[in-house]
C-alpha cells in the first residue's frame, strides 16, 4: 500500500487580479520518510548499469568523441521534450556551418545548441571546484537561454513574476508553482539538500529533480535545466568519471508517465512510484548507453580494418575517417582544415570512403559537399526523431 503523503501546501497570490492557488512544497527529504526496502533491488540494478557504462566508455579508443557526441543527443531529445523539431543531423550540420533547410527552424537549433555550451559550462566548472549550487544554477541558465527563443526570459536570473504549467492563464493552469516571493523559502533547503548523505544517491537525485521542477524557479528552461541538473550531480558525486548518462530519451519515451507522476507526488505524495520509474530509467538509459559505446567501438574498428586493407591512400582515408567520428556530418572544407590535407585531396580519400559504403554524400551538388558517417549517425542518433507536432 503506497504512503499517501503531504508534499506541500497552497498559498494563494493574485496574478493579474485573478486569486491563484500556488503551491509551496515542503523541503525534502519526505516526512514520513521514504519506505526504501521493497526499491533496493532496483536501485541495486541501477547503480550497477552506472557502473558498467562507465568501465564501457573507458574502452572506447577516444571516450572524447562519445562523449561529445552523446552530449548532442542529450540536448537534441532534452529539447524535443520541450517542443523543438530539431534532429541530431540538424544540430551538427548547423555546428558545422553546413546552410540549413527551411524545415529547420533556426530557433530551435539555437536552443539545442545553447544546450550543449551550457552543460559543458557547467562541466567546466565542476573541474574547476565550482560546488553544484544555486550560483551554478543560476550560470548555466543563463547560458542554456542566451540567444534565440527564452532570450527575453531573464536568462541566468530566478524569476521575478508568476509562471504555470498548462493552461492559458493561472487560473487554470494545471500546475501553479510557488509565488516569485516565496522562491528563496524554497530554494535554499534545496541547495542544502543536494549535499544532504542520509539517502542513496540515486534516491536523493529522484527528489531533487520532482522538487526542482515543482519551484520551477525560472520563467523558461526549468525542464531542460533540471534535466541537465542530474548529469552535472552524477559526475560532481564521482558515479561518473564523465558525462555519459542522459535521461531523456527514456522520458522522452513515456513522457505521459512522466508528467504523471510529477503531478502524482504533488498531489498525492507517492514518492516511492516515482522513484520506482525514475531508477527504472537510469538502469536502462545506462544500459543502453554502455551497449552503444561497445557497439560504436566495434564499428570503429571494423572501419579502420576496411580502410586499411580496401582503401586507395588508407592514410589519409584514416585521418578522414578519425575525424568524422567525432563530426559524422562534415563538408570538405571543413575537413581539409582540421586535418591540413588540400580539398583535393580530402575530396579524393571522401570518394573512397563512399565506395566503402562507410560516408555518404548529402548535398547532391558537385560544390561545396558535405558527407556524413552514415552508421555512427544512425547508431548515436537512434531515438533522436522529432516527436509529431
């Protein structure tokens, strides 16, 4: 029998001379405290995937370049979840500077790409012995809506009016999250929180995430932020040696459930539900992470040993093939750049590869032609599909 919990309570505030029931949640952790035992086994199941996705990715011959492109990923499906069309191949064509097609909204690739710069802010100052706090917060929000939709949204500042979820007014929103007066008696037992030692580390992760998005403390880009919050936790913890495991594919996948049970903890407390799907999620999401890295490893090898044995000028072939593992859409120029060989040249050794069936040639032009590494695009990119407007 689930514990029916109060989680919160309701002040109200008038927005726009309409009276508003917001709600104020209570610090965590969860009184009466959480029942753990019947959870272990999964949390057990959880920490152990965590475990070996981090010894996969170690084996890769460049974890960088996992690294690098799974971040992407991450800001592609992250973004989707909050409505933008773009793809994993429209993010790297518009970071490689490759023109763009109508059907890519310039906007949301901005936002995807401020999704990137802004979890590798917040890496950068983890390195740098920057605690995770609402200072931090407060930096990579301002970074993750620094240039395209949310631009107007007081990036890097907690809000200073009401905001909702659902529905057209906070009259009848379907969730009112706590007045901008009342934010700091919220966000300060968070903060503390996240150093808190009394629970495991997944658990305290599951909590803090339903808490952080109940505040909801900036007018934009809460979901995504307290998506990213939990990447930046697992390696601030040391779990993680690097940035490998991104929940939102497997949210973006029963997002119906999701917002559910967001809503479920509010209304009813059923914490141990919710951190049910949410250890589910990490076990699977690190999985599936640490079966791509293998699989991605192997490609690479059985690419290389192609070209080395098959391929006209296997050297720079290599070099091309290297650098497209980290960039698997690239145009010749491009390439040539990075990897100081003539556009003849690197046009020469791309046709080899093409011959392999290893790139393939995207623009259909006879100028300015880009190609993509077909098979590490499919294999990183899986899941990556818009969802349907």
């Amino acid at each position: 029998m689930p514990i029916h919990r109060k989680t919160g309570h309701y002040r109200t505030t008038t927005v726009v001379g309409e009276p508003v029931q917001a709600y104020i949640p209570i610090p965590l952790p969860p009184d009466p405290p959480l029942e753990l035992e019947a959870l272990f086994p999964i949390l057990d199941r959880a920490n152990q995937a965590l475990g070996r996705l981090d010894a996969s990715a170690a084996l890769l011959p460049d974890t960088e370049v996992f690294i690098n492109l799974y971040l992407r990923k991450e800001a592609v499906l992250s973004s989707q979840i909050e409505g933008t069309q773009s793809s994993l191949s429209d993010l790297l064509q518009f970071e490689s500077g490759l023109a763009q097609s109508e059907d890519q909204p310039l906007d949301d690739l901005r936002e995807t790409s401020n999704y990137v710069a802004a979890m590798e802010h917040g890496l950068q100052r983890l390195k740098e012995g920057f605690p995770i706090s609402l200072r931090l917060l407060r930096e990579v929000h301002g970074v993750l809506l620094r240039q395209g939709r949310g631009a107007e949204r007081t990036p890097g500042e907690f809000r200073r009016s009401q905001n909702w979820i659902g529905g057209m007014r906070p009259g009848n929103a379907l969730f009112v999250p706590p007045p901008p007066e009342a934010l700091m008696e919220c966000l300060d037992p968070l903060e503390k929180f996240l150093y808190d030692t009394r629970l495991p580390l997944l658990v305290k992760l599951g909590l803090v995430h339903v808490q952080f998005d109940t505040i909801h403390p900036f007018l934009d880009g809460n979901g995504r932020l307290g998506r990213l919050l939990l990447t930046l936790l697992l390696c601030e913890s040391g779990v993680l040696r690097e940035p490998l495991l991104y929940l939102s594919l497997y949210l973006k996948s029963n997002r119906n459930r999701y917002y559910e049970l967001l809503q479920r903890v509010r209304t009813e407390g059923v914490w141990e539900e919710w951190l049910a799907f949410f250890l589910e999620g990490i076990e699977s999401t690190a999985r599936q992470a640490a079966g791509t890295a293998i699989e991605l490893r192997a490609m690479f090898r059985e690419d290389t040993r192609r070209i080395q044995e098959e391929a006209k000028a296997a050297a720079t072939c290599t070099l091309v093939h290297g650098y497209l593992q980290s960039k698997p859409v690239a145009s010749i120029r491009a390439i040539a750049a990075a990897i100081g060989k003539t556009v003849t040249t690197v046009t020469q050794a791309l046709e080899q590869l093409q011959k392999l069936g290893i790139v393939v040639e995207t623009t259909g032009r006879q100028r300015n032609r880009s190609f993509v590494y077909r098979r590490c695009l499919d294999l990183i990119g899986a899941g990556t599909e818009p969802l349907p407007r």
